[in-house]
C-alpha cells in the first residue's frame, strides 16, 4: 500500500470519536453494555456523522470528539437496524467531509482503515479487499454485499474504509480477528442509495418490514441451533430456547441459517410464525409473533 502523508492527514480529519451513555433500562444494555466508545465519519461538512448502529443504539447522551479535542453533543436523526447503519448530526458547519465512492471496488483493491481509539487517537491499518458478497451471522443478520478486507479494525468500530484515491467506500462493522486477520465493512451503498428516506422519515421505508425473532442463532452441520435469546423478545416470549434446534419454519425446511432468515423476513412484524424445533431429542411446535427490531430497540 503507498498512500501519501497528505491523504492520510485528509482522512484523519474526516473520523471522529464517539462516546455513548445508553439508558440503563435500555433492552441493548444486556447485550453492549450501557457506555460504549465508538467512531464516526463525517459525510456531510454540515454535521451528518456515518456510524454503525450497535454503538449509539439506545444513547441517552451521545458525545462526538473531532481530531483537535473539540467535543459537541450529536443527535441520532436516523437507523437502519437490518444493515447496521446509523446517521449522527451535530450543530457544526463546515467540517472536513469524506468523499463518496468506491463503486468500482473489487477483490485485489488497496483500501485504508481509519478509526479512533479515544477522544484524540486515530490509527490507521492497510490492507486488500479480499472478498465482496454475502454475509451472515448469527444476530439475524445477512448484508447482501459485504467488504472484507486483509485490513484490519485498528480502533472502534464505525470508523471508515478508504481507496487509496481517499474515496470512502464503506463503513468498519467489525473485526474478523478469530477468523483471519482482517474486518468486515458495510458499504457506503447502503447509505448513499437510501439517504433522503433516512433523513426524511429515520428510517428505510422502502423496504419491506423483517420479521424479527430476537435469537442468536449457530449453523451446525444438523441444522440452526439456537445458541441465546434476547431477554423478553419475540422468540423469549413464545417460548424458544437454547439449545432448541430448528426443524421448520412455517412448515417450509430450516437447512441453514440462510434459510431462516430469508424465511423470516417474508413475513413482517406481528404475523404469526409456526416453528418446529428439536429439543430433549423431542420435535415441538413453537408459536411466535414475529417482532420489530428498530420498534424492540427503540430509542428512550
């Protein structure tokens, strides 16, 4: 990677440092804790800060520090909680703003990651994308296109991924660092696509509404076993459980955790869904009232 001292100080300025206080009876607090530190990258000079949900989702005070110690409160104006992405806005005009882009990335692409590590600490990583496509895991979760790069996280997470050209191609989700050193970013696609709805309305409303569960599901070679539950969610409520290991959903073949979700999200929050779950060597019928994330995780 040969990337200049200027462009590297140009991204630098366009990566801030986020620090959230979420309620303590907020239902992410059992699952992220209630003070989480993250980062940021500006996209608009008028106050737009691009982060990944999971770090200011439920904040009761969100603070932002730019590169020279300037703190200012921001403002959650928007989330999408099936592609992971936030939207912050702070009373400031006239910030350093990264430029949009990396359409044209492919496997073999030089990129840089930038993130902070606190108020002031940014670091930098380097690397190649090695992989652009489809991703799962285990929190209900399948991005359609996916970055993964031999670049990896050098800070919090929601810092931004670069071209080397200083094109912001995608936002840092997080580390892969128990599969191979390198980390997973959501591209900027998502975001540039759906921009006015999210500043509109907060949200993506042309997408169709998910069926939510609220499992930690684990892809085994017999099937999807439910590894957790989400305290009082939809599948808690109807009475899934660790370990339960899905058969069927709606009476359609659970093989793999692809299948559970694309099965799912046919169907929109508060449809009855029938599931049929192994569990004591014993086949069971499971009813559930498919949830909405973003109205579970709402914000106080």
């Amino acid at each position: 990677m040969d990337a200049s001292i200027e462009l590297v100080k140009y991204l630098l300025g366009t990566v801030v440092s986020i620090h959230t206080q979420a309620a303590r009876d907020h239902p992410s607090v059992r699952i992220l804790g209630n003070e989480r530190m993250g980062s940021g990258v500006v996209v608009d000079p008028s106050g737009l800060i691009l982060t990944v949900n999971y770090v200011v989702m439920g904040g009761q005070t969100i603070q932002v520090a730019f590169t020279k110690g300037r703190r200012v409160r921001a403002e959650i104006v928007a989330q999408d909680f099936e592609i992971g992405l936030a939207i912050l806005k702070v009373a400031r005009q006239g910030l350093t703003a990264a430029a949009l882009g990396g359409k044209d990335l492919e496997r073999g692409t030089p990129v840089i990651a930038v993130a902070a590590t606190g108020t002031q600490e940014r670091r930098v990583a380097g690397g190649l994308v090695t992989y652009i496509g489809e991703f799962e895991a285990y929190w209900e979760y399948l991005l359609e296109r996916g970055i993964v790069s031999s670049a990896p996280n050098p800070g919090n997470g929601g810092g931004g991924l670069f071209t080397l050209t200083g094109q912001l191609c995608g936002i840092v989700y997080l580390n892969l660092a128990e599969i191979a050193r390198s980390s997973l970013a959501i591209p900027v696609d998502f975001f540039d696509a759906h921009r006015s709805e999210l500043l509109q309305f907060g949200r993506v409303v042309s997408r169709p509404r998910r069926a939510w569960l609220g499992v930690f599901a684990h892809a085994l070679e017999e099937g999807v076993v439910v590894a957790g539950v989400v305290p009082d969610g939809p599948g808690d409520r109807g009475g899934l459980q660790e370990g339960d290991l899905i058969v069927s959903l709606n009476a359609e073949e659970v093989g793999t955790r692809r299948d559970l979700y694309l099965g799912l999200w046919r169907h929109e929050p508060g449809e009855r869904l029938t599931l049929e779950v192994m569990r004591d060597n014993k086949l069971r019928r499971v009813e559930v009232t498919g949830g909405d994330r973003a109205e579970f995780f709402r914000q106080p």
